[in-house]
C-alpha cells in the first residue's frame, strides 16, 4: 500500500514574494527539515499498512492498491491525464470484493494519516515552546498577549470570575467513527509519540512490532455499524472521551491558569455540555428514558474516576502520624472512617481517604444503581452533594500544606479537586431541546382538555401570550386528573419532570438550559416556561416572585428568525414580571444562534453577516437590561463542525465576534466526526480547549470596542444581498436543482448509514426545505463540491465591483480583509474550503445524474460560481493560489489528496452500480458496504469539509 512518499510538489507553498535563488532554497530546506518527522512516520504507517495488506490480502490485492496509487499520484500531482484515463479504467474493472479491498485500504490510510498529522502538530508545538516561542492561540501566548496590553493578573482573575466557557458534545448523523476503531487508533497515536523518545533500534524495533499489531486489529476490525446507532450509542461515544481527553486534561488547562495568576483563584469557569439524551428536536428515540440513561450514565463516568482517583491517592498518601502531624480536622475525618486495619492506625490520610472511598462508592450505587469495583470496608452514608465530597477533600489538602507537605496536593490532589469542581457528580451540563411546534402542540392539548381554550394554535399571538401570562400567574395547574393525553403530551411533561427528578440528583447544574428550536415569536418562550410550571420547575407566580429552574434558550436558525431575533427578546422582556422571574432565576440568558440552518436558508456569506448583525443587535439590548436587573446574555453559538455549516478554526471564529459580544460568556456545540478529530487524542484535546478558552479572554480583553467603519458594514451588507440572491436563484430557483442534488450526491446513502439515531430529513420529502442542513452540507462534502462553505459569493463580489468604481470599491474590500477580523476570518475559512473541493473530481458525480441534460446544466452553474468565488477570493486576499497564507494546511493537503481521490472514484463506481441494482441481488450488501467505506474514508480526509 501507500508508501507515503510526499512529492517534492509536497514542499508548503509559501506567500507569492519575491527572492533571491539562494533565499527560496533556503525556506525549501528549513520546510523540509521542519516537516521531515512527518513525512518520517507517515512513511511508517504506509509502509506498515502496506504490510499487513500484503500479509491479510495477498501480494495480488497490495499491487493493485499500489498501481490504483501510483496513478492517483500522477494523475494529481503530474497533472497526467493518461493516468487519469487509465486510472478509470482500472476502477470500473474492478469487481466488487475488489473495490471493497481498495477503499478500506485508502480509508485506513486515513485514519493513519491523521495520526501522523496530530502528532506532529503536538512536536511542533513543544519545539515552540521549548524555544520560548507560543503558539497563538495557547494559553502561554495569550497571556503573553494580555500582558503586553498591560492586563493585570487581577482584571484577568476578575473576569474569570464572571466568565462561563462551555463546548457542548452533541450527537449529528455524520460521526462515522466506531469506537473500536477510536480506541485503537489512540493506541497507534500513543506509540508514535513514544517514537520521539526511543533511542536504541531495538526499542524502535519493539515499538514497531506493537504499532504493527495495532494496525492488524485496524484492518481486521469492522469500519461500520452493522445495526443504526441508537441514543444509548450516542451516550457512550460521547462519554468515551472523558477518561482519554476531559477528565485529565481539564485539570491540567485550569493548572496552568493558575500559574499563570500567581496569588489569584480560579473559579470554576470551563464547564462540558452535552446535547445527547436530551435533544429530542426531530429525534423520536430521545425520551424521559434516555435522559435518565444519560444523567446516570454520566455520573457513573465521573464518580468511577474519582473512585480510582481516590484510591491512587490512598496509596501515595502513606504518612505516619508518628513522622507527620495532621490538623485537628483531618483527625476527625481519619476517625470517622469505618477502616479499622491496625495497620493503618497510624495513617491517619489512608484511613480517612479508605472512608471517602466508602462514601463515593455509596454515591454511585445511589445515584446510578451500580457497584465500585473494590471496597476496603462496605459502602458507607452517600454523599449529599459534590460540595461535601469537595469538602473533605479541603480537610486533606489544608492538612498537608499546614505540615510542610505542599509537593504532595500537586500531582493527584489538586487535579482531583479541581475536577470535583468542574465535573461535579453529574459530569457535564445536559441541555434539553425540542422545537416550537411540539411545544406548541402540547400546550393546545393541555387547554383543550382543562376547557380553557378550544383551539390555542388559532389565536392570533397578542392573545396566546396574555393567555399564557395569565396561566403563569395561577397557582394552580393544567392537567386535570385521570384525563387522558396523547403520547406526545404524555411524552413531553415526563421530559420535564425527570429534568426536575435529575437536578434534585445530581445537582442545579446537571440541567440548566431548555432549547427552543425554530423560535419565531414570544409565545414560543412562554410556552415552554409553562410546561415548566405543570413539572414544578417554576416556583411561585409572576406576581408574587416566580423563578425558574431552567433556562429559556430561544434557538434563531434560519435567516428571518436571525433578524426577528431582537425583535422577540425586547418584546419577551417587555412583558409584565418576566425581567424579575429571569434575574431571580440567577439572571442568565442565553440566546442559541444557528449557523448550519442560516447557512442552508440563505447561503455562506449571508448566515456569517446576519449572525454578527443579530449579535451586535443582542448585546446593544441586553447592555440595557444588565446595571439595572443584573441580566447576562450569553450567546449560545450552533457551529457546526464543517465550515459549511459554520464551523472554521474556534480561535479565530471567536476573535472574529463583533466587538463587545463575547465578555467571557460563550457556548458552542461540538458535532459530529469533529469532536473526534479534536478530542480523540488527549494533547490535541488539551490545545483545542485552551484554545477556546484564549480566544474568548483575547476576545474580551483585547478586542476592539469601536465598531467598523459604515464604509465596511454597507458593503457587508450589499454583499450579502447579492449573495443571498445568488445562493438562492441556484440552490431554491433553478428548476430541476432537487432532482440534482439527490442524483449527484449522495446524500441518499448517507440516509442509508448507521452513523446516527436522528433521521436525515425533517419530514419524508425531497424539498431541500425539509432536509436537515448536517446531512445537507455533509453530502456536498463527501462529492467534493462542498458547496454550501462558498455558493454565493463569487456572484456578490461581482456584482459589488460593477455596482461603481470598480478600482475604489476593490480597494474597499482588499482593507476590509487586512482590518477586519470578522471579514478576514470569513474568507480564511472559504479559502480552505475553496482548496479541499475540486470540480475535477466533483464532475464524476454528474455522470450519476440520469437526465445527462439537467447534469450539465446545473454543473455548469455550479462550476460557473466556483469559478467567480476562487477569481473574487484572489483578488481580495492578493493570493492566486489556495492556502498561501496556511502552509501546514497546504502541506496536509498535498499530502493526502492523491490518497483520498480513489475514494471518490470509487465511490462514484459504486453508487453508480448500487443504483442499478435489482432486489435480491447477492452483490448489494458488498456495494452498499463498500460505498458506506468510501464515506467514512472521505470524511476522515477531509476532517473539517466532509
């Protein structure tokens, strides 16, 4: 298989300036020294797979991967064209089992790739530092940063305080890793790094052997799910990452905050959300079932990490009271343990961390129904709270620093508390979400019944929101007993008590926020403080000191609701006792913001340009509301993981927020194939959470409070007009663009794929209305168009330019670009996409379209588009070539892209064939795996456009 030897053409191309012989030598040698371990251990992995083909498959099989290569490679990076006709010809001979042999070993490579990419960034990353050079975008740089703007380490501390960071997992139908397949590829990681300290052959021998094995039980493991994942699936993938990344490396960012801000507390501000067993938008398997499975699932992943943690702590803390005094406080808590060993007597640590062991182990049977996996003495009195449990762990920690034993709360101590404080016992915030029209629905039944009012959905919405204030301000409640309700009202009222039955549990912060998707007026948000009032989740009456336990979170997803959004929020506050009910609830209002559906609505360039309208619209409101009634927004961003659906690099997404938006309250879900490419590996875990957490104290310290110049925003905004038409005329208005989409994509097979419990399409249409915009921007990913990360914007700056003084207004957008963050980092992210799609490749999609006449007619206007977006992008940024200003990035792309082409060739093939299959025909359930292989192995190429 793929030896893996990068080209010379591999070299990162650097930015079009101009230099001598001797300098463009020198930057090519210092760029190959920098990059040779990377070329190094992706040359390993090619080889190892190579390996294992040969030994599991045949010298047969391995050659003809290694012929379907080698013409990738010309064809690619030669730009040979006889290779590209061979190469076809080669693919649609191949029979079935064949086809399945060659992407499953073009997919692996992959995985294997990515390996080797994670890897070098964390070298690169050490090199720097080692060097006394940070990383923008690491915590190191960023108070590097702060420092030089003369923030103090108390204003830093100060807006910590008041800070609240959040990424929250969720769960969308476009995660195709297993997590088999996860678990063995952070073998293979872990080994790779081990390489970089080995130093005799024999070690690197060893090493290798073990990497070997590793990748046998890759190639032998099945890649894909043979049943449809369900929500119980989805839970354990997502908590799959807390032993590997969270629970260790959260400790660790926090530790070095710390050090950072000698003298100062950090509070607890970085918390973990999580959508998955409380997301029932769309979701028909997410019920009061699967809340209860995910809270408890949860809690029995932390309160089994401090049980081991506690129980390590026990062994290090050996000390004799006889050598070490201890605190009267730690006496009493070593006697109130049931540890009676006598030879422990005079281990006053040890026996009082055996009795908080005994205790833990009592808290997870309570709150989870299952057992420690050791006991030194039998289960004691659970712990009330993660609070009591914390306190303890403060007897033992003041007891060692108060007897010259500081060295020892460092290395296991310190983090163990942090993480109680972090994690509590309920492990991460579960948000619930359900869209309007549900709500709606059940609150027309529940009047229907109580005869209050016949038909709720008819009244007009000045007369739903004085019924519903009225019903808020009545102590009584709706249901009438022994009534009977439909299942869905049934259904919706359980989700709410058990959210109520889950905070009595595990604690306030287990369920905090309740997500209103499709939120389009006010009445939306009072409906569902409502049904919180029939689950005694609001206490008291609007006139008489009502609260609320959760948090109302109205979702603004597609363009219209974007821009009715303030709108909405002014009027909710407007009504009579809602302002007192919010700021007696702890004065938090978090808004969800939707980049995915904006994006499918109404294009690329205008989703980003009414989001940053309706953010500064937001802030300019709640600024209003927060000196007098204490009230904070907290903007709830909805980024996708691909830059399709609003995704883009975290750090300068954030930065690139309008000024005054981010004042260190900030959430932002993590989705889908994402979360792995993040999180999988523990050092890149830890660089992507301090990422977040440096952009947002950059945005809120260093970001500038003036505006951008009229000049800027007028021209954001005839942009976004013109794209917006442009976008729409094609996606919406040309004729027959459905029928393509459906054909040249394939977003039917990925509706076919065990990759999530959700189903892809809101309702059982083709309308692209109705589609959700995860599947939507997925597919175009997979055919190499990724057409909703640019679509539009070619078209814009074309009619921008010839709207008046083409030079003048050229000129405009060139300083928009080089002196504005939000401008600048839109057409970063649609640089990258522009270099990871490809109309050569896309074009092969077209011959799946059976009317040959509409393929070419939309192609040719999709092309046409590309064509305009990559000329506009040129001629702002002052770059012909994609990714001059992102080497590593262009370097990552050379690498792996001959690789990855055959699987879409392939793909095509295979869809091709699967199409035309009769029922009953032994040869589909081969098709359908290989073309399910294709995805998984496309996805994992792209990483962040798939």
């Amino acid at each position: 298989m793929p030896r893996a030897n990068p080209p010379a053409s591999a070299t990162p191309r650097r930015p079009a300036v101009r230099r001598t012989t001797q300098e463009k030598s020198a930057v090519l040698i210092d760029a190959a020294e920098k990059n040779r371990p990377l070329v190094e251990d992706i040359r390993l992995l090619g080889r190892i797979l190579g390996d294992v083909i040969r030994e599991q498959e045949g010298r047969q099989a391995f050659e003809l991967i290694e012929r379907v290569r080698q013409l990738s490679v010309g064809y690619r990076l030669k730009k040979d064209a006889s290779a590209g006709r061979v190469l076809d010809r080669l693919l649609k001979n191949l029979s079935a089992d064949q086809t399945v042999s060659v992407i499953r070993a073009f997919s692996y490579f992959s995985h294997l790739a990515n390996i080797a990419e994670d890897r070098h960034h964390v070298r690169r990353r050490q090199h720097h530092e080692a060097a006394g050079h940070q990383q923008e975008g690491s915590l190191a740089h960023c108070f590097e940063r702060l420092a030089r703007a003369d923030h103090r380490a108390a204003d830093i501390a100060a807006l910590l305080d008041r800070a609240y960071i959040s990424p929250v997992l969720t769960a969308h139908p476009t995660e195709v890793q297993r997590a088999s397949i996860l678990d063995a590829e952070r073998s293979i990681a872990r080994l790779i790094a081990e390489r970089d300290e080995l130093r005799s052959e024999r070690d690197l021998q060893e090493n290798e052997q073990l990497i070997r094995a590793r990748v046998t039980q890759l190639w032998q493991t099945r890649m894909l799910r043979t049943a449809k994942l369900t929500v119980a699936d989805e839970i354990e993938n997502a908590l799959s990452y807390y032993p590997a990344t969270f629970l260790r490396q959260v400790p660790r960012m926090y530790r070095e905050i710390e050090r950072a801000l000698p003298g100062h507390a950090v509070p607890p501000f970085f918390r973990m959300g999580h959508w998955i067993g409380g997301d029932r938008d769309g979701n028909p398997f997410v019920t009061a079932a699967t809340l209860r499975l995910a809270m408890s699932r949860q809690g029995e992943t932390i309160l089994r990490h401090y049980l081991t943690e506690v129980h390590s702590l026990g062994a290090e803390l050996s000390m004799s009271a006889m050598l070490a005094p201890v605190t009267p406080a730690m006496q009493a808590l070593a006697e109130r343990s049931p540890d009676r060993n006598p030879h422990r007597e005079d281990e006053p640590y040890r026996r009082a961390l055996i009795g908080v062991y005994a205790r833990l182990a009592a808290t997870l049977h309570a709150l989870t129904g299952t057992e420690a996996l050791r006991h030194a003495v039998a289960p004691q009195d659970p712990y009330d709270s993660a609070e009591a449990f914390a306190a303890d762990l403060s007897v033992i920690e003041q007891s060692l620093r108060s007897h010259h034993a500081d060295s020892l709360v460092g290395p296991r101590l310190a983090p163990l508390q942090r993480a109680v404080q972090v994690f509590g016992f309920h492990l991460a915030t579960l948000d619930l979400r359900q869209s309007s029209d549900q709500h709606e629905a059940v609150v027309a039944e529940l009047l229907r019944v109580a005869r209050i009012e016949p038909d709720y959905a008819a009244l007009p919405e000045d007369e739903r929101r004085a019924l519903l204030l009225r019903l808020l301000d009545d102590a009584r409640p709706l249901r009438v007993r022994n009534a009977g309700y439909s299942p869905l009202a049934t259904s919706e009222l359980e989700i709410f008590e058990t959210a109520r039955e889950m905070r009595q549990r595990f604690g306030a912060a287990a369920i905090r926020h309740h997500i209103i998707s499709h939120t389009e007026d006010v009445s939306d948000l009072l409906e569902v403080l409502l049904l919180q009032k029939e689950a005694g989740l609001v206490h008291g009456t609007l006139g008489d000191g009502a609260r609320a336990e959760l948090i109302v979170v109205p979702l603004f997803e597609t363009i219209a609701d974007l821009r009715n959004a303030v709108r909405i929020m002014r009027e909710f506050y407007a009504l009579p006792g809602i302002t007192a009910l919010v700021a007696r609830g702890g004065g938090e209002q978090d808004v969800m913001l939707g980049y995915s559906d904006s994006n499918k609505d109404g294009g690329f360039f205008t989703s980003n340009w009414e989001l940053y309208r309706a953010e500064i619209a937001l802030v300019e409101m709640f600024d209003a509301l927060e000196p007098e009634h204490g009230i904070r927004l907290r903007l709830f961003h909805g980024r996708g993981g691909t830059v399709g659906r609003g995704g883009g690099p975290s750090y300068q997404a954030i930065l690139a927020q309008p000024p005054g938006t981010v004042k260190g309250q900030i959430r932002l879900t993590e989705q889908g194939e994402v979360i792995a490419s993040k999180y999988a590996h523990p050092e890149i875990g830890r660089r992507n959470l301090e990422t977040l957490v440096a952009a947002t104290l950059e945005a809120s310290l260093l970001h500038p409070t003036k505006a951008p110049p009229r000049a800027f925003l007028e021209a954001a905004q005839a942009l976004s007009q013109a794209s917006m038409a442009a976008y729409r005329e094609l996606v919406y208005g040309m004729p027959g663009f459905t029928d393509y989409f459906f054909a040249a994509t394939p977003i039917r097979e990925i509706a076919e794929l065990n990759i999530g419990s959700r189903p892809a399409s809101r309702k059982a249409t083709r309308a692209i209305e109705d589609l959700r915009a995860i599947p939507w921007s997925f597919s175009w990913g997979q055919c190499r168009v990724a057409l909703p990360g640019w679509c539009g914007f070619g078209s814009a700056v074309a009619a921008f330019l010839d709207g008046g003084d083409r030079d003048a207004r050229l000129e405009l957008l060139q300083r928009m670009h080089r002196q504005w963050p939000f401008f600048r980092t839109l057409l970063s992210n649609l640089d990258m996409v522009l270099a990871k799609s490809d109309v050569r490749i896309a074009a092969r999609y077209v011959e799946l379209v059976e009317d040959k006449r509409l393929g070419k007619r939309i192609f040719t206007a999709i092309k046409a588009e590309w064509e305009r977006t990559h000329e506009a992008l040129a001629l702002i940024t002052g770059e012909a070539d994609r990714l001059q200003s992102n080497p590593a990035l262009a370097r990552s792309i050379e690498h792996r892209f001959p690789y990855l082409d055959p699987l879409n060739h392939l793909q095509v093939e295979l869809m091709r064939r699967y199409r035309k299959r009769k029922d009953g025909d032994p040869a589909n359930e081969r098709l359908q795996r290989g073309i399910h292989l294709s995805i998984n192995g496309i996805a994992a190429g792209l990483r962040n456009t798939g």
